[in-house]
C-alpha cells in the first residue's frame, strides 16, 4: 500500500491556504480528531531562533495547523516542545525559545496552553522489540494525547542527513533521554522512540529549508512548499527526496518503513498535489559539512553508506579532534558503504557490515553500524592516534556537558 504524501505551493504569502490545501489533499483531520480528542501540535522548536528563517518551524505554519485542528472542537488542545539536550539546563529556556518565535503570542491569541515537555511530568515507557533502548521517558502530554500532529521544518542534520517528523519526536523526551539517544547510536534510537510515540498527522514545514552547518543566511534554502501525510515515514521519505537525499540512506527512516512493511524509497509514496520535481533542491548533507570540516580525510562512499556509519565516522573524528590528533587525520581514507573495489592505502579504515569483504585491507570496525568506542578504536590505529586519550578526551567532553547540566539545575 503506497501512503498518500500531498504538497501545497504557498503562494502571495498565503500559509494559511497552503496548510489547509495540503491537509484536504492528503486525507483531512476529519478522521483522526472528534470532539473527545486531546490533540498535540508539535513543532520543532530546537532552540530559540527567530520564526522564518529555516532554522525552526515557522511560527506562521504552526498557527495555521492549530487553527485548523480548532475547528474540529477537540476536547483539548495543546501546542508543546521541548528544546534540544542541554535547554533549561543550561543559560536558555524553551520559554525563551516560545517567545524569540512568536509561538507565545500565538498560542494566547488562539487560546490554547503551550506547553514546555522538558519541565513535564514523565513516565517511563518500554518499547517492545528495541533495536537499542528498550525504555524511554516520554512527556506524559504526548502519552496522554490522543493525536499527534508532527511539524516539522525541512532540514538536513549531520548525524542523521534529515531531521523531519520522525526526529521530530525527539522533544517529547527529556534532555538526558535526548543525550541518551546520541550515546546509543541516534538513527536506532529515534526509530525505537517513534515505536511508542509516532505522529498521527504530518505537516511539513517546506516554505524555507535549511541545509549544511544551519548558519543564517547562507544556508537558507527556499523551496515554498507545505507538504502533509497521515504516514509519518511517508511524509519524511518525500521531504528527504524533496531535499535531493535518498531517503533510503537514512537509516531511522529505513528502521521505521521497514517495520511498516514499506521501502524508503519515493517510489513507495502515493504523491499528489504540487509536483515535488518542480520544487527539487540538492540539499548539503552531513557529508559535504564532514568534508569541509575534515579535508585531509578521504571517504570512499559505495551506494549504501547510510547515516549509521557517516553518524558514527562524524562523532569519532569529532573525539580525535578534541583529543589534539587533527595532524594525524590528514591521510586518513575511510570506507562506508559497499564498495566493488578499494585501492590499498596505507592508512585505511573501514566501517561496518558493509566493507566486511575487504576488511583485511586496513583496519575493520564491523557491526551494522559499529558501535562508537569500535569506531575511535579502528581510526585510532589507522592514524596512530592513542586510543586510551581519545576515550578520555570523550568522557570528559560529556562529563563536562552533563556537569553544567546538573549545576544548572540544582541552582
Ligand atoms: S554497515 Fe554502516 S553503512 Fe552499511 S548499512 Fe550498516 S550502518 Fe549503513
């Protein structure tokens, strides 16, 4: 069965129109909302950045979502998020980030509770058949809601290439949960996390999208769509190829299609309304910024290096760099992905399942992905980096982080 996905072009600055022809074209809330619905909208709020620029969602296609879910008079409306690891914990707040975005102002005219999830009440969730976290803390707002709307904004993201409606869910967890995700490898993570608290409603944010290492301008990409699915992976499936990145490579989304009997592929979306081919931008992913910030590292990428592996080769070098072992990266060749055919080098590297068949031309680091501390073993000895530093080097960067959390909180 090939989920229905449906675009929207805004046009004359018209959100409002825009929302609501991408939410008829896909099915309507008719079905999901009635008069006993208790309905989340949520946004992706990060942090607190200014509405429009591509970098959260826009407040405007918030307001329009909500308005619109009102005038199915659900019993209870609330529009909720909670900013990213290391928000009110640290000098911001996800009420700074309500009132830089305008959402504050929003959510009174229209008369509904915003709420922060990171000053919630949690209740701890088992998730059945994990891939890596079998329990989560979730946001009892989410867990006592009976509609989830997801609003995402078109982005790419370094570690997982897109962040849509499925990443999205990341805000009804708490920061530590959040960090959590990181440390057990984050595309399994979110797939686990949207397991027990998966969107029943999509509605992209498509008007501005942001690429690369999100700096304001220069990473703004205008595309002017609104997009809108019932199917979360669908909805997320389009937004990738929207953006010009195999949806397929980003393995949380291949996690979540997969156990819904579908393939993460553009193919497998019933699309319908404004031709997304028209609308196509090559968005820079978390390979290009990886190639920026290390240029003396060479990947050799086969066709199905996906984001477990890219994920886990950004964290490791990330270390390494921390660790003072910038010099010995230059040289450095790492293999992700299958690959027919790889040229002996002397300082080679290669990641995960993958590469299993050319594994005794370097170093090897199997696993589908490779743990982390597997990952900074393996370029370690590529590079003759000490691997007992680099570890140190990272447990004291997240002891740090987690040390200025706790502080924060306890004053
Ligand atoms: S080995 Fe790495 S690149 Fe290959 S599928 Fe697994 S995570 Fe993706």
């Amino acid at each position: 069965m090939r989920h229905t996905v449906a675009f929207s072009r805004v046009t004359s600055d018209d959100i409002d129109g825009a929302v609501r022809e991408a939410v008829r074209l896909s099915g309507g809330l008719e079905h999901l909302i009635s008069a006993s619905s208790r309905v989340l909208v949520k946004p992706n709020l990060w942090g607190a950045q200014p509405s429009g620029t591509g970098s959260t969602t826009d407040t405007r296609v918030t307001e329009a979502v909500t308005r619109l879910v009102l005038e199915h008079g659900p019993r209870r409306v609330v529009i909720g998020e909670g900013c990213g690891a290391g928000y009110d914990g640290f000098s911001h707040s996800t009420e700074e980030a309500f009132r830089v975005s305008g959402l504050g102002e929003v959510a009174e005219r229209l008369g509904v509770e915003l709420r922060n999830l990171n000053s919630d009440s949690y209740s701890e969730v088992v998730i059945p058949d994990a891939l890596v976290m079998d329990r989560v803390r979730i946001a009892k707002t989410a867990l006592e809601s009976d509609v989830i709307i997801s609003v995402p904004v078109l982005k790419t993201h370094i570690r997982t290439h897109v962040t849509l409606s499925l990443k999205n869910m990341k805000g009804v967890i708490p920061g530590e949960e959040k960090r959590k995700t990181h440390r057990l490898g984050l595309d399994q993570a979110i797939a686990d996390l949207n397991r027990v608290v998966c969107p029943h409603f999509v509605v992209l944010d498509a008007i501005m999208g942001m690429q690369g290492l999100w700096s304001y301008p220069d990473d703004c990409m205008p595309v002017g769509l609104i997009g809108a699915g019932v199917n979360a992976p669908a909805v997320d499936i389009a937004g990738a190829a929207l953006m010009g990145i195999d949806p397929n490579l980003v393995l949380h989304l291949r996690y979540v299609a997969k156990r819904q009997g579908m393939v993460a592929d553009i193919r497998s979306v019933h699309l319908v309304g404004e031709p997304i081919d028209a609308h196509q931008r090559r968005f820079k992913t978390g390979f290009d910024v990886f190639s920026e910030r290390f240029p003396g590292v060479t990947v050799i990428r086969g066709e199905s290096a996906c984001t477990g592996c890219t994920s886990e080769l950004v964290t490791a070098l990330r270390y390494l760099d921390e660790a003072g072992y910038s010099p010995e990266l230059d040289g450095l060749h790492v293999v992700i992905g299958e690959v027919e055919h790889v040229d002996p080098a002397p300082r080679l590297a290669l990641l995960g399942k993958c590469t299993r068949n050319h594994a005794d031309l370097g170093v090897h680091a199997a696993g589908c992905p490779p743990r982390e501390e597997e990952v900074i073993r393996v370029l370690c000895e590529a590079c003759g980096a000490d691997v007992v530093k680099v570890l140190d080097a990272r447990d004291r960067a997240r002891k740090q982080l987690w040390e200025s959390t706790r502080k924060e909180l306890l004053s």
